[in-house]
C-alpha cells in the first residue's frame, strides 16, 4: 500500500476529514517529532507512516465484530509509539489503555493524549503482568508486542469469554498460531492485513487456557516434588 492509497483508504472510511483526520495528521506529525529524539519507528518507515502506521493501525477498528462503535474498554499492549492504541483513540471515543513500560515511550505517550486532547485515554507506565482493570476488557489489541502464546499468557487476566483479540503479526503468524493452539482454546480467525501481503491479523474470542493433561506414573510425595507438581 502506498502513502497515497493509504490516505485514500482512511478517506473513504470517512476518516480523513473532520476531527478524525485533523488528529491523525497531527498524530504524525507528533511521531515524526519525537523520531529525531528517540527510535520510536524506523528510519525505513518514516516515508511510509500512513501505510506502515496508520492505517495498518486503523484496520483494526474495521475487524472489531461490532464492538468498535460501542463503549468496551480497549486495551493496547505495548503501545510503544502509539501504534495501534494512539490511532484507535483518534477514532474512537470510548476508555481505552495504553500499557507501555518504557519511561521514553511512556512520557511521550501522555504527551500526545494530552495535545491531542484525547481525554478517554488512560496511559499505564507497567508490565501487561502488573495491569489491573475492574472489569474485563472488551478489547485487546498488541501489534510487535510479544509472540502470540506469551502475549496470551501475560494478558489472559484482562479478558474473558467476551472479549475480542486483535493481534497483527507478520511473516511467523501462522506458525505463532498453531503453537498457541496447543495451549490455549478460542474461535480463531485469521484476516489478511490491508497494508502488507506478508502480514496478517488474528482475531480471537471465547478464549480458555486448555486444561494440562495429568502426569502418569505414581504420585511425588516429597516436598521438592510436590512443588514441581
């Protein structure tokens, strides 16, 4: 996807003029900024920010399942240079949170809710690990965050059966998948992405851990042995 048809994409989304548009450029023009201070995108990608960034973030409110429009709370894992969560916010007004641990990334973050007048966005400076919600999230999204299964594991106490997995990978997808599937159980779908033919999105709900088969063999009385168990 090239920069023009990348523009012409979120025109015809109805995302490129008004508001919407007016934050996105100056959500751009604000990583563009912060780039010459520390490596929030790649020198590569720069010429590139409304096909590598933007929208490749944007999509992913059009694979929602009917919950973009309504008032779920979203939650990005490891927003970094606000990618997807920033863009999301732009476009939708509901709570959404931003999990970032690095200290750079996450000043500048505050900064650009802040100057983009993003009031519904919540930066939270910790490891996915540390972050408590009070209710279930009914949105996760992660993009370059954590292989898939470890990305489940550190997050599975965010969601329940309810919420939607959006989770762009690249070339290794597929392959992230079907590892994941050995220990965890959902309804997978997998969508092409719009901006990058080696590129895919999983999108995931009702998912459960699958239950660890029992060991055979006799019971492990020991102390050391119990707590291996």
């Amino acid at each position: 996807m090239t920069e023009e048809q990348a523009q012409d994409w979120l025109r015809r989304q109805g995302w490129w003029d008004g508001e919407a548009g007016q934050r996105l450029r100056q959500l751009a023009a604000l990583v563009l900024e912060e780039a010459d201070r520390q490596n929030l995108i790649s020198a590569a990608s720069r010429a590139e920010i409304w096909a590598r960034h933007m929208v490749d973030s944007a999509q992913l409110l059009t694979l929602a399942q009917g919950r973009a429009d309504d008032a779920s709370h979203w939650v990005d894992l490891g927003t970094g240079a606000g990618f997807p969560g920033l863009v999301v916010a732009c476009l939708r007004k509901a709570p959404i949170s931003l999990v970032e641990m690095r200290p750079l990334r996450v000043t500048f973050l505050e900064r650009a809710a802040r100057e983009l007048g993003l009031d519904h966005v919540e930066v939270l400076g910790c490891k996915v690990e540390k972050v408590a919600l009070d209710a279930p999230a009914g949105i996760i999204s992660a993009r370059a965050y954590a292989p898939l299964d470890r990305l489940l594991q550190t997050a599975h106490h965010l969601a329940d059966e309810n919420t939607v997995w959006l989770l762009p990978k690249g070339r290794n997808g597929e392959k992230e998948l079907a590892i994941a599937r050995q220990r965890w159980q959902a309804v997978f779908h997998v969508e092409q992405s719009l901006t990058d033919a080696d590129s895919a999105i999983i999108i995931a709900r009702d998912l459960t851990p699958r239950l660890t088969p029992k060991r055979s063999g006799k019971p492990m009385n020991s102390r050391k042995n119990r707590r291996a168990k």
